[in-house]
C-alpha cells in the first residue's frame, strides 16, 4: 500500500506520526516524510496519524490524504509504483516463478507520483526492462506532467507498425524495422551516455542518436502501460522487470543482463529461493562449476546464474563449502 497527502495551507511541516496496526503504533513504517510513502499492512485495520512538530507553532491543513494499493519498489529508494483501476499479475510463463503485469488501459495502469530522483538533467541514465504484444501501437513506459502537450517527456512506445520508438523533449530514435508485436519476450533498453542516447532490443543496438535534452521536470509523473499525453496510447502489453536508473551500462553489460535474464522466461524457470524463508543462514560459490549455494531454513538452493536450478529441503544452519561440486554443510 502507499499513502499520500497534499498539503494545502499553512508554513508549518506536519510529520507523519505513524503508520501501525493500534492506535499507538508505528510499526509499520518507520519515517517522518509527509507526501507519500509505502507499507505493507498486515492486519484488517491500519492506522495513519499526522502532528504538527512540538517546535513549531504553525497551523497546516491537509487534504486529499488517499492509501492505495502499490507495487512495490525493489529498489533501496522504496518509491514503488501505485495501482491505478485493475492489474494482472501472472507468471511469465506456465510453472516460472518471475512475474509480469498486463490487463492495462485508459482506466487500469500503474503510477509514481513526481520523484525528482528521476530528473536526470542532461546526465546518463538508463530505463529497460521486458515486454510482450501481438498489438502495434502501444505505451511501454513514459516520464511527462499529465496532460503533457510539449516541453519535456520520455516515452518509450511500440509506433503503428510495431517499432521500438523513443521520444524525448528534442531526441527520438528507435530506425528498426522490425516489427516487435510479435507475441514473444523482448528485452528493451533506453541509455543516455555522455550525451548520446541509444536504444537496444534483445541486447542489440539499433539506433543511436546525440541528445542534449533536459529532463528534468518538476512534477512530472511515471506512467506504465498509459500515457500521460493527450491523445497518448494505451497498452495492451505485458511487462516485467521495469528499472530506471541515473547510470548508463555499456553495451557488453547490456548484452550480459538480457543474456543473463532471459532464461526466467522459460516454463517452470524458477528464479527465487527454495521455501518460504528469505533469511539466507549460509552462502558459497563453487569456482568449478559456478554455481551458486544459498542456504536458509528451508533448504539449500542452488543457482546457475539468476535461475535456480536445484534444491535440497533440509535446514542450513550456518556454513556452506562447495568445490568442484562437492558440498559440505551444517
């Protein structure tokens, strides 16, 4: 769930109290931020309550204070993406343990709200993820103020005749012809570096172009699966595996990450640890065979890269040694 307020009067900084499960409580979340945050609830009934801070006097109204559900961000930054109508969650593929989101439209898409973590400036970044369409003419993912007409955007789109297309505020590119509304997996990538953007498909490069553009754009918002444009499109794609990031990959660590990733779509891939604890009790790499052992409470699961390949069931309780394929653990 994610909880967010507007503040609409007042100099004073209310603080979020607490977020808990009692009256009493701030159990869930542990943060004085006031416009938006995630928790997980974990009872039928969840408490918010706002003050005003003993050292300041000042009267401050707040309103429009909603709590929605969200999907969570993976990453340290904890500004996951808000649910918007109705999304399906759905396994990549029969028996596979990775997850993607579909069943979007005008009414049904997943949002940030403004994040200037994401104002990238002229600076590199990077967007990419994975996405799969038998239809042309589709909304991936877009960075603009909603109602956007001009001034600064990022939108990444499937064009009428399926082809991969970037549009900054000056930039574009995506000069593929080859039609991706193909009903199959792609992995795609949108990189600035020192100045020069460039899109890949399925670890390739297809187009590059210079690009000085501005994205920084107080108040703009993250769109997956809508646009926030005017007559934008919708999306009828499925996606997975969504990051953003101010840092910019090379081409061999792009072609490494698809290569890498590519596998969990597979059926019956599996891609988390065995059981139902996440408390890894041990750890070791195998410099043989390269596979990597995790151990936890349910078991020891072993890992061939980002997929897990094997299982045992028995506990693991503080050390693993594996050479050569040898295992020895306690």
């Amino acid at each position: 769930q994610r909880y967010r307020i507007d503040i609409t009067d007042g100099g004073g900084d209310p603080w979020l109290f607490y977020v808990g499960t009692s009256t009493g409580s701030g159990s869930l979340v542990n943060v004085n931020t006031i416009t938006h945050n995630e928790f997980v609830a974990t009872s039928t009934t969840t408490y918010l309550r706002f003050s005003s801070p003993a050292v300041d006097s000042s009267q401050v109204l707040i309103d429009n204070i909603s709590v929605q559900l969200a999907d969570a961000d993976r990453s340290v930054n904890n500004k996951g993406l808000i649910v918007n109508g109705t999304i399906t969650r759905s396994p990549v593929a029969t028996g596979a343990d990775l997850v993607a989101y579909s069943g979007f439209s005008t009414g049904n898409y997943l949002e940030q709200p403004y994040n200037s973590a994401l104002d990238f400036g002229t600076g590199d970044f990077c967007v990419m993820g994975w996405f799969k369409t038998s239809t042309v003419a589709q909304a991936i993912f877009t960075r603009a103020i909603v109602g956007w007409t001009s001034g600064t955007r990022m939108q990444v789109q499937l064009n009428a005749s399926g082809y991969f297309k970037y549009f900054g505020s000056a930039a574009t590119l995506g000069a593929s012809t080859r039609n991706l509304a193909d009903g199959v997996w792609h992995h795609w990538v949108l990189r600035r570096s020192s100045g020069i953007t460039s899109a890949f498909i399925d670890g390739v490069q297809i187009d590059t172009t210079s690009d000085t553009d501005n994205l920084t754009a107080s108040g703009a918002v993250v769109r997956v699966g809508n646009q926030q444009i005017s007559g934008g499109y919708t999306s009828g794609v499925t996606s997975a595996l969504l990051r953003i990031s101010a840092t910019a990959p090379t081409a061999s660590q792009i072609k490494k990450i698809y290569e890498d990733e590519k596998v969990l779509f597979q059926e019956n891939a599996a891609c988390t640890l065995y059981g139902a604890s996440d408390a890894v009790t041990a750890l070791a790499h195998d410099p043989d065979t390269g596979l990597l052992h995790v151990g936890t409470s349910a078991g020891r699961s072993v890992f061939q890269g980002l997929r897990r390949v094997a299982n045992t069931t028995t506990a693991v309780g503080t050390a693993i040694s594996a050479v050569d394929g040898l295992i020895a653990e306690e």
